[in-house]
C-alpha cells in the first residue's frame, strides 16, 4: 500500500496519464528478484544512480542498513545530526545538480530532517528523503518513536509517500527521483514501514512509470514567446529579473545569449548569483533588501521588467505595491502556480527556462530585423552613473576589529572564480552575496527562501562530496556554526576537507544589526561571548583542533591574505579560521523591512536621490 498527499489515482491508464520512461537500469539484473523489502530500497537506490546518501542509522531504518553494508555502488557518509545530513544532500544537489539523498530513523530522526527539507522545498532544490516508519500494524498508536512525518511534511514537500506493502517500494523510488527532478525541482519524502523492509518481495525495476495529474510544461507558448519578444524589442527601460529557476534550469548560457541579444541590464537574485557573471557589463548585481543601488533602482525605473525563474519575494520587492509601478510585467517560470502570485503579469510564460530563452532569442533577432534595436543609450547612461555613484564599499571598523566585508572579498579574490561558497543566514551571507564576485553557476550556495540557520557547514560538506576537485568554503557566522558544527567530525573521519571561515563577531550580527537601527540600540539576548574580550566560548581554534581539523586564528588586517593562504594550502583536512570582526559593521545598502524599495539607504542616513540631473 502506498498513501500519498491525496488518494490514490487508479492505476489503470487514461488519456490523462503521463507516462515516462525510466532510464536503464545500472545493474545487468534487472528482472524479477526474490529479496526482503530492505534489500529492494539499496537495490532501487543503486538503479536509481544514487552515488552517495548522507543519513544516521536508527531503529526503524535498521533493516535497510544491513544491506547498505553490502553495497558497492551507494557511498554512505555517518553525519552527526539529521539536519545535517539534510542540508548535506542539498548542498551536493546544489553543486551538482544530481537529487540529494538523505536518510533517516522515524520519529524524532524524521522530524529532525524537516528543516532541511522546507529549505530544499522553499529553494527549489531536489531531494529525496527515505525515513523509515514503525511497523504497518503500529501506525496510529504512539507506537514508540512513531510521527507521522507524511503529515508533517506535506506542506514543505513536492509530494511524499508511505509505502506499506514491499513490492511498491521500486516504484515509489523511481517515481520519487523522476518527480523531485523534474518540473519545479524539489524535495520528495519516502516514508517506508519496518514491516515492509523485513518482509520478502520480488524487486523488479520499472521501466516505465504512470503518473497521473503530473504534467509539468516544459514547450512555453509560441504566442506568449513572440509577444515577450515584441516587449523586450521595443521598450526604452528594460531589466531582466533573473532569479534562481535560471540556476536550476542550467540555463546560464542561454541567459547569457538572451541579455547580450537584447543589450539590457540584468540583475541577478540572492539564489541567481552567478548565472550570469559579476564581471559581465550588463549584470548590475543583486535586488532587493541588500541589494546594489543600481540594481534596486533599475527595477523602480524600468518600464519592462522580464522575470526568468524569479517569485517577487518580499526582500526583492519591498512594499510590493510600489514595485516596479511602471513596469510592464513578463514572467517566466516552470512552476504555474508562481506567476501572477505576487504581482499581476502581464505575459506570462510557462515552460522550462532553458527552452523558454532558446525560443526568445531568435524571436527577439526576428524583431530586431523588423523594427531594429532600441535605443538604450539613454537608460544606460542613467545605469552607468547610478553604479559610479553608489558603489558596493565599507569603511574601516573604529573599534580595531578586521572589516569582515574586507575577510570575504580577499577569501573570494584568494580562492578563484572556481571555488564553490556556501554560506550560513545573516550578515555574513548578505557579504557574501555582495562581496565575492561569482563567475559561473552552481558556485553559490545558501539558503535563500527559508533562511536557515546552521546551513552552511553541512551543505559545504556534500557540495565538496559531489565536486571533490574544487576548493568549497564555508563562510559562516558565529551564531551559525554553533548549529551545525559537529559536521566538522564528519568532515574529518571521512576525509572532506572543507574549509570554514567564522565572521565572528561575538553576536547574532543580523539581529544586531537591526536593533542598533530600530530598537535604539537595546541589545536583547545577542551578545554570543564568542570572539571579543577575553573569554571565547568556545574557542573556536581548540574545537578545531578537537575535531581533527586545521585551527586558525585571524585578529588583524595585515594577517588576512596569508591565513587564508595558509588554509588554501591544506588539502589533507579541513580548515577552520576564527577571523574575529567588528561588531559594529552593517550591510549596506538596504531596504528596511515592509518599506519602498524608493526608500533604500546606501548607508546610515543617506538615501540616492532616483531623478537626479544627468
């Protein structure tokens, strides 16, 4: 029996069924098969082409772990708490773009996965999470350790299952990998009862799966396309939205064809950063809260605004209804139920975004033909003297302290355009975003919908699991590394040397922040202890070395290129520096929360005047 989100369809087809091939299977035996239902799970993992799991063993799940033992294909990687091995398979799907595995106990290792899970359904990111259920016969009992993590995860979950009866567990496996693939990419939960993995099955790969109701667009609409084309031909201020559906389209290289075919400026969102790269002329940076002058501006003043993969999230929008306000509005998105969510459009596109631009660009060339290009000369000039005036910058820290805008420029600059950085929530990740310039997809990670803490550590573990020949960073403050750290064991024992940068500037910096500016400096409950004066707790440099890692301390300007030299120069185990920074440092810009982006400040007290002379 398997229970999904909704009662089951019938299985026998209708006109209405999607039927999908699977691709073939990675073992020559791939026809009937007497093994228990455990058996069949690493059997359906290994078909599915899962590389490596991230999990923690438990009673439930137990009988699944004894195969696993035996398998030659399935790396498995012992985390040391649920949520990291969550946030763990996300960062090796982010990197990768390959579904991330974790695995779990019922109960309360079940609900432990729930945080990575809303963070992978909030980013778009595919995931599949197998957990294991008490006994079929125990369900609905309290049974001990029993939750009923379908329930629980159905509003954070692309769709889940409970499988009961053994011989689904094949299908329910390859429906769960083609779904969390596919479409709007996101996390599937597979729920699977004790009773079913102890019992005998015949494990049969499917060759072809049915899925009812599931359809999603991939081929946007030729009217819809060629009407896009005709807006972006002929208006005065146009400004590609570019948000993180580019990313996971791997569709960089066609958003690349489209904006120089074009010649508009683009900005790229906290989860798009490196779609297209910084260096690019037409890239203003990032919207939004945090975002760059120029970019926010581009979006107040545009009179075309063409969103690809992007949501109209409120730390991009601001007060929504003054978004944009005189802008006509192109949407594209996989995902339907995104477009005219937030804000009216006013040519929407449903498709995949890679097909989506690919069919622009020669309508947009045919356009050009008919009426030639538009004059951008104009919108630019004003663009050009927005970047000029209000760039990115900092000033250096009164109290002595290192500008931790200063740290993660030169930890960028230092590690090369090939690195991959993850970042945890806060002030840390908004630098990060800001400050590091990134030149290809896939570079980037974060969690940018959820704003999880604890993120960062794990997720740079599984990235570096799935790219191995690059150097990943994790830059993380000190409130987050606090959540998630005993993944430095993790990291040690099983030989990923991650490299871990503590913005430590002994406080939760973001909620800091925020009371410095809106509750007249009353600093409730932020004072981490961490970093200033002379008690650390912890010293981050002793857990270091506690760990098996490589213990840095960085206190001064003149010593931040070599530590960050000498941690670039450890490759046999991971590399934790404790860069202590200014408490009193602030990202700017910034849009407060609930107001106009027209009232973005560049720094404290001084807002751009939008309708300057040229």
């Amino acid at each position: 029996m398997v229970q999904g989100p909704h009662p089951a369809p019938p299985r026998t087809p209708t006109p209405t069924t999607a039927r999908v091939s699977v691709p073939a299977a990675t073992s020559s035996a791939i026809g009937p098969e007497q093994v228990t239902g455990a058996q069949s799970i690493v059997r359906s993992l290994e078909e599915a082409g899962v590389e490596v799991v991230f999990g923690i063993p438990g009673g439930a799940i137990l009988p699944t772990y004894d195969p696993l033992m035996d398998s030659t294909k399935v790396r498995h990687i012992l985390v040391r708490h649920e949520q990291g091995g969550g946030h763990a398979a996300a960062g090796y799907a982010a990197a990768t773009g390959r579904v991330g595995v974790c695995m779990a106990t019922s109960g309360p290792g079940a609900t432990n996965l729930v945080t990575p899970i809303a963070d992978a359904h909030m980013d778009s990111v595919p995931l599949v999470a197998i957990t294991g259920q008490v006994a079929a016969s125990m369900i609905g009992t309290d049974a001990f350790q029993e939750a009923d993590i379908v329930g629980i995860t159905l509003p954070v979950t692309k769709h889940n299952y409970l499988v009961t009866d053994p011989d689904d567990i094949p299908r329910v496996i390859a429906e769960a990998f083609h779904i969390a693939s596919t479409g709007r990419p996101g996390p599937v939960l597979v729920d699977i009862a004790k009773s079913a993995m102890v019992s005998r099955t015949t494990f049969s790969w499917p060759q072809e799966l049915e899925l009812p109701g599931y359809h999603p667009v991939t081929k946007p609409h030729a009217k819809q396309i060629r009407e896009a084309a005709r807006l972006i031909a002929t208006s005065r201020r146009p400004v590609f939205y570019v948000g993180g559906g580019v990313i996971r389209a791997r569709a960089a290289a066609e958003l690349r064809a489209l904006t120089e075919a074009s010649g508009a400026p683009v900005v790229t969102t906290l989860m798009a950063r490196g779609a297209l790269p910084d260096s690019h002329p037409q890239n203003l940076g990032m919207p939004g809260m945090h975002g760059t002058v120029a970019a926010v501006a581009a979006l107040q003043k545009a009179d075309l605004v063409v969103a690809l993969g992007a949501r109209f999230d409120d730390r991009v929008t601001g007060q929504l209804s003054s978004f944009a306000p005189n802008a006509t509005i192109v949407h594209a998105d996989i995902d339907p139920a995104e477009i005219g969510k937030n804000r009216t459009v006013d040519v929407p596109i449903v498709g995949d975004l890679k097909e989506v631009m690919a069919d622009l660009l020669p309508e947009l060339a045919r356009e050009h033909t008919q009426h030639g290009k538009p004059d951008l000369e104009g919108w630019w000039r004003q663009l050009d003297d927005w970047r000029s005036t209000f760039p990115l910058g900092f000033d250096e820290p009164a109290d002595g302290h290192l500008a931790p805008q200063h740290v993660i420029q030169r930890i960028g600059e230092l590690s090369g355009p090939e690195s991959i950085f993850a970042a945890g929530v806060g002030q840390h990740q908004m630098w990060a975003a800001q400050f590091i310039k990134y030149q290809r997809p896939n570079s980037w990670l974060n969690s940018g919908g959820l704003g999880t803490m604890g993120y960062a550590v794990p997720a740079a573990m599984g990235a570096k699991v799935g790219d191995p020949s690059r150097t990943v960073w994790a830059i993380d403050g000190d409130g987050c590394f606090q959540m998630t750290n005993q993944e430095l064991a993790t990291c040690t024992i099983n030989e990923i040397p991650i490299k871990v940068a503590i913005i430590n500037n002994s406080s939760l910096g973001m909620v800091r922040q925020w009371q410095t500016l809106f509750y007249e400096s009353r600093y409730s409950n932020t004072d981490l202890n961490t970093g200033h004066g002379t008690v650390r707790i912890p010293d981050f440099v002793k857990m270091a070395d506690a760990y098996g890692c490589a213990g840095l301390r960085c206190e001064t300007v003149g010593d931040v290129d070599a530590t960050i030299k000498r941690a670039l120069e450890i490759n046999d185990q991971p590399v934790v520096i404790d860069f202590t920074v200014s408490r009193d440092a602030m990202v700017w810009p910034m849009v407060a929360a609930g107001v106009s982006n027209d009232d973005i400040q560049y720094a404290r007290g001084i807002s751009p005047a939008w309708d300057r002379e040229d």
